[in-house]
C-alpha cells in the first residue's frame, strides 16, 4: 500500500507486509514475517524500517 497525505504538506508512504510458513507434510516446520514501513516529507526527510523475522527452527 502507498499513497499521499496531506494538501498543504505532502507526506509520501508505503507499507508492506508478508507473511510465509511451511507447506504441506514438509517436516521443517517454520513460519516467518515480513514487513516494511517508510514515509518521507517533502524529499527532506526519510524514515524507514524493514524487517525479515526468522523462525526458531529445531531439526
């Protein structure tokens, strides 16, 4: 998702998210996230946060 906030100033933002697990009888159990947050204003300034999450995977 992203889009535009704001007439008289402008804020730009995206945001994302993924989620992924294991498939069928697959005997490495594991679920993991996926997201990322960003907004700027006016080309001057920029914040940013993306993050991959990982399961704790026990063979």
């Amino acid at each position: 998702m992203s889009g535009t906030q704001g007439n008289d100033t402008k804020w730009l933002y995206t945001a994302e998210y993924a989620w992924q697990s294991d498939y069928k009888d697959n005997p490495a159990s594991y679920d993991a996230d996926y997201y990322n947050l960003e907004t700027t204003k006016l080309l001057t300034a920029r914040l940013g946060m993306d993050v991959l999450e990982a399961d704790d995977y026990q063979p």
